[in-house]
C-alpha cells in the first residue's frame, strides 16, 4: 500500500537510510543531509525537518516545510515537501512542492500517486488557490507526473517549465469531480434546463480564465454551483438565499459568494431582475452580505458567463438579455451597461473575441 507519511522519530531509522542516500541537488531539489551520519540525523536533522513543519527555527527568507515519506509498505520509496505558503522568491522560483523519487523505483507510477497524495495534503495546508511548482525542462518525466496530476504550463524560460494545479478544498471550494456529483444531485430535485445553463456557464468561465491568468478549475467549479440554490425549488431571489446557505453549510465559501454575488454585477438587491420571493430573513441575509462584499475577478467572471449561458449552449450576450427581458418584462438599463462593460473587461485581458475564446458555435453541454 503506497502512503504519504509525515517525518517521524518512530521511523527515524528507515528515514536516515534513505535521506543520507539522497542527492545534494537533484533537478532543483536540495538535501542537506546527503552521506549525513546516524547519529548527526537522529540529533540535528530529524529535528529540523519537524521543527520547519511547525514554523520554529526556520532560517531568514524560509517560509514552513512539512517533509513527508512517500512509503511502499515497509519500504520508503521517495520524499515530497509541501512548503506552506508563497513568498517572493517562491513566486518567482521552486513554489509550493518539491519532491524526490529513488532511482530504483521510477518509472513505476510512485511519482503520480505521490504527487497526488501531496496535493490531497496541500489542500488542508496551502492557502493559495493554485500550487505552484517548478521543473527543469530536461526533466520530462517529472513535467508528466506534473500534468497528468492537472498541471497546466503557465509559462517557461531556457532553463525551466512552470506549472500551476487547482488547489480546492475545504474553506474554499470542492474539486471538479464533487461539483459535478452536487449539480447530478440538484438536478435530482429540482429538473430543468437550469442544470444545463450552469454546464454552459462552467465552460465558459473555465475558457476565460485560462486566458485570463485566473485558475481555470476553481472558475469551472464556481460557474458550475452558481445556481445550485435551485435545488431547493423553483424560486426566484430565494434560489441566491438557498445557494448560499446549502454552500455554507458544506463549507464552501467561495461557492456560497458566487451563489450571492452572480445575479448582481452592481452589488445590489434593488437590480434583480425576477421575482423577491424570499422571507424577510432571506432577504436581509442578501442584503447584509452584498454590503459585505467587495467582488473580485471570479464575482465578474461569472456574472458575465451567466449573461451568455443557455440551457443549449453559448448566447450571444444581447439575446440572452433581451431574453431575460422578454420573460421577466424588464430589466435594469444599469445592469444591462454593465453586463457590457464586463465583456469589455475580460475581453481586454484576453485579447481575443469573447465568444471565439468560449467556443460559442461548438459548445454545447
């Protein structure tokens, strides 16, 4: 059984054996303790690698480290290092994850399966919402291991690749696998063309955010769950209320944000277009918690998929208005300008048509 442990004194022997093993410098990947003695590991470098773990004697410039062993049974087979949080030189360089893998046991998936056990370990660690990692470009197995754990390439110099994967998880938002089962489960409840318009968004707001430098998979996840308040029944403003709170209580607030902040690319109640269904409770939850809230690049974003999303695929941002229009019999003159602007803004930092970038005359979910 393959298993990520943590550095420990119970396996410092094996620990020892295989750290004094490794290389100076592998591809980027420094170790200190390399032909390090038994007894200089037992007293000065088993402690170390604990004490970075919980932030205490870290050197100047260093940020906290958890070590872990990636175990085959009774055998370790490799190390993987989660650094907790980016600084500057972390940005620019080695970011959030290194790791190691023996030379007689590669080629045989320990570098896949380790990593995704790292990243399963960073989710409850790293507070960013992408992993930042870093891999030499005559590396090219580890740059697989890389994308075959949903890496992307963000960019590249002579020496170097440099790679970001989504990193979900509580306290922010569910992985794409979890978000599709929760739609599954809604649609369940409550059928209708909604599930797919949310599939329509999803797409889209995936696409613009791998043009835009945002993260595509926490994009796609949010624009999948926006709706999801509909679950609960055929509502009006109650399905923002609804979402909301069905999203807070998985604890998933950034899902729960999009869930308010989606129908109001001015930040107020007054310009939603539909009926206010809701008690008097909900609607001073939404009220209060659009004061609160300052938006952010993923509020936008998919403020402006849900604009061009249909039940059968990408609209043109006008039709899908006038749309609107037609079935409620208006819609504010203010939201409609800014609907606008945000295709405008994203459009800008893409530097290309919307609808080419969201495969509007292909697309269909």
């Amino acid at each position: 059984m393959v298993l990520l442990k943590e550095a420990n004194t119970q396996d410092a022997e094996k620990e020892w054996q295989f750290v004094q093993r490794m290389p100076e410098d592998e591809n980027g990947l420094t170790n200190s303790w390399h032909d390090v003695s038994r007894e200089d590991f037992m007293r000065e470098a088993l402690p170390e690698m604990i004490a970075f773990s919980k932030g205490e004697g870290l050197p100047d410039g260093y940020v906290p480290e958890t070590f872990f062993f990636l175990w085959d049974d009774q055998r370790i087979v490799g190390q993987f290092r989660i650094r907790h949080h980016l600084c500057e030189s972390l940005k620019k360089g080695a970011g959030h994850i290194g790791y190691y893998i023996a030379p007689p046991f590669r080629g045989q998936g320990y570098g896949k399966e380790g990593l995704r056990l790292t990243l399963k370990a960073a989710a409850e660690i790293v507070p960013e919402e992408e992993i930042y990692l870093r891999v030499n470009r005559d590396n090219p197995a580890s740059l697989h291991v890389m994308l075959y754990n949903g890496g992307r390439i963000v960019s590249q110099d002579q020496d170097k690749y440099y790679v970001r994967i989504a990193n979900p998880g509580k306290g922010r938002y569910p992985g794409r696998e979890e978000a599709e089962k929760l739609l599954e489960e809604a649609e369940k409840c409550n059928p209708g063309p909604w599930g797919n318009h949310s599939r329509t968004a999803a797409h889209c707001a995936e696409k613009i955010a791998l043009y835009s430098g945002m993260c595509p998979e926490k994009a796609y996840v949010l624009g999948l769950l926006h709706d999801i308040g509909r679950k609960f029944g055929k509502r009006h403003l109650g399905h923002v209320s609804d979402g909301y709170t069905y999203m807070m209580s998985l604890n998933y607030p950034d899902c729960a944000r999009i869930c308010l902040t989606h129908s109001f690319n001015d930040m107020s109640i007054g310009s939603y277009v539909g009926n206010f269904d809701t008690t008097d409770e909900e609607t001073a939850l939404i009220r209060t918690r659009l004061q609160e809230t300052a938006p952010d690049d993923y509020d936008r974003l998919i403020q402006l998929c849900d604009a061009i999303s249909g039940a059968e695929g990408v609209m043109d941002i006008i039709d899908r208005m006038s749309d609107v229009k037609r079935r409620y019999g208006a819609y504010d003159p203010q939201k409609w300008d800014k609907n606008l602007e945000l295709k405008k803004l994203f459009e800008d930092r893409m530097k290309r048509d919307l609808y080419e970038a969201v495969e509007k005359d292909c697309f269909r979910p």
